[in-house]
C-alpha cells in the first residue's frame, strides 16, 4: 500500500504513465531542498525509488587544485566528499519518508546530471531553481537551461514554497499547442491530478492568429481540438476544464496560471536543434523565469521513439 495515498496501485498506472526513478540533484540551496520535498513526495505518490545526487565543483575548489603533493588533494577531495554525504543523510533522516539513495561524486553538475539520468534511466529529474532576472540568469542558464534541453526525460523545476511545508498540487494547467508532443504533456498532467486527486486546465493559446480571421470561429475550432486530445477510453472528467486564450503564448500562459492559483505548469519541449530552442528560450524560459508555479517539461523524443516503435 502507497504510504501516501493509501492506494494498492501507483498513481498514474492507469495512463500509461509511469514514474519509476526519480533523480534529484541536491547543492544545499534553498531551492534544491524545497526541490527534494517536491522529489520526496512524487516518489511516494507513485511508489516511486528516489536517487539523491550531490555533485562537487572543482571549479570551485581552484585553491585545491594547487596542492603542493597529491595525496593532499585526495584528501581534501575525500573530506569534502565526506562532509555532504553528513549533510545529505542529515536533510534525508530530518524529512521523513522512504529513505533515498544518495550520491556524491566530483564534475560539472549539468554534464553529471544529464549522465546519471541516462545510465539509470530516470523518469523524472526534480531541480530546484530562483528563475530570477540578471545575473542569476546565468546560474539558471548554466544548469537548470541545460538540463532541460538535453535531458530525454521529464525535468520538473521548482522555485516555490519551503523546504519543510508540505508539496501542494491543487491546479494544473497544461499547456498544448496541438503538435506531436501535446498528448504526451497532456497523459504527464493528467497521471499527476490523479496523483493529487488536483484539478487540470488544458490551455491552448491563440498567439499567430491573423488581423483578419474570425476569432470565435478560430477559439471554436481550438476547443473541438482539446476536446479531441481524450481519448475514448478515458473521457474528461469533471475536475478538467478547457480554455482558449489569445495573446503572447508565455504571458497568457502566466496570467491564466496566476489566475487559477496554479501550482504546476506542464508542457513540451519539442527537441534540441536551433529552432526548438530558441522558442523554448521564448516560451517555456520565460515561463519558468517569470512565473511562480512549478514547471514539468516533457520532451517529445520519447513520442517520436514510441512513434518509430510503431512503425515497426
């Protein structure tokens, strides 16, 4: 039985769905232990093994590199190693819950990361992140950026709450465009309100229509296509709404998150070549960045994989 929600059958079992390994990376920030809770309880909502992972800097421990004999250099490196394996099995022991498995290792935190995740094949990757403005730009760029462009499974990125509170999911919205990766955001959003028992806005936003078009003729047009993302077999229940928005995709986005008081966002991230990121930069970034919800970006590779998979 789930120690969370009581339940013999892990949340999202029913949509095909499924959140099996769970990696979240730790720095002892505010933002990656409010990221560990949120880690915490997604492995417990869905029965979930969780993988805890701290990675030291060298780049960091310049002063070290310069040691006058090697030995004083692995020892430095084996305190240093020794010290945040006491400090993550302090935060582990403090949080209650299945204890984890924890990882300490030296490397460039978005390059371990991204590894980590490929050679255990995690199904999710929980970071924390400020997504403030200015130089902290940079910081986000440089991990949590990265991270979310090259890993080949879900990221979800958090910058909200407090690391001791308890994780709350109460409205989703999920964001679809309509192309290939919108059922795949939609099935994520859908597996975490039953894992919630939360409510689930699917938004489209109308951000390229004409100075001549009709616009109720295109938003009706747009909500027949929502409609259409169910499935037969699993029809919209009555905590999902439908809403067609029209405006600049990333700032409708925050203003209907902000006015539904939602606590994730989920959407897609539709690959990695220069075109993709640029309007990821534009659209998911942004969101990320100015908003205040948590954020799941869901690749589309693992569609396109299931797709070549069917052809075959």
């Amino acid at each position: 039985m789930d120690p969370v929600t009581g339940s013999e059958t892990p949340a999202g079992a029913g949509s095909g769905t499924r959140i099996e390994r769970i990696l979240c990376p730790v720095d002892f920030s505010q933002w990656s232990l409010i990221a560990y809770r949120h880690a915490q309880s997604i492995a417990g909502r869905y029965r979930a093994g969780l993988v805890v992972q701290h990675i030291i800097e060298l780049e960091q421990c310049v002063s070290a590199l310069y040691a006058p004999r090697l030995e004083l250099f692995e020892e430095f490196l084996r305190t240093r190693r020794a010290n945040a394996l006491e400090d993550l099995q302090r935060i582990v022991s403090t949080s209650g819950g299945t204890a984890p498995e924890i990882i300490v290792e030296e490397g460039i935190p978005a390059d371990a990361i991204l590894s980590l995740a490929r050679s255990r094949a995690m199904s999710l990757i929980v970071l924390g992140t400020h997504g403030r403005r200015g130089l902290d730009h940079l910081m986000l760029g440089s991990v949590t950026e990265r991270v979310l462009r090259h890993a080949s499974c879900p990221v979800l990125a958090v910058k909200q709450g407090a690391a001791d509170d308890p994780v709350p999911i109460r409205r989703i919205v999920c964001c679809v465009d309509f192309s290939a990766h919108s059922r795949r955001a939609l099935e994520y959003a859908l597996s975490a309100a039953e894992a919630y028992d939360a409510e689930v806005s699917v938004l489209h936003v109308l951000d390229d229509i004409s100075g001549s078009a009709d616009i109720g003729t295109e938003t009706a047009a747009a909500m027949d296509k929502l409609e259409k993302l169910f499935p037969a077999a699993a029809p919209r229940s009555t905590k999902t709404h439908l809403e067609v928005r029209l405006g600049k995709a990333y700032q409708e986005i925050l203003n209907f998150a902000t006015e539904i008081q939602a606590d994730l966002i989920v959407t897609g991230v539709r690959g990695r070549n220069s075109l993709d990121l640029a309007v990821f930069g534009s659209t998911i970034y942004r969101v990320m960045q100015l908003g205040q919800a948590a954020v799941l970006a869901v690749p589309i590779q693992r569609v396109l994989s299931a797709s070549l998979r069917d052809r075959n």
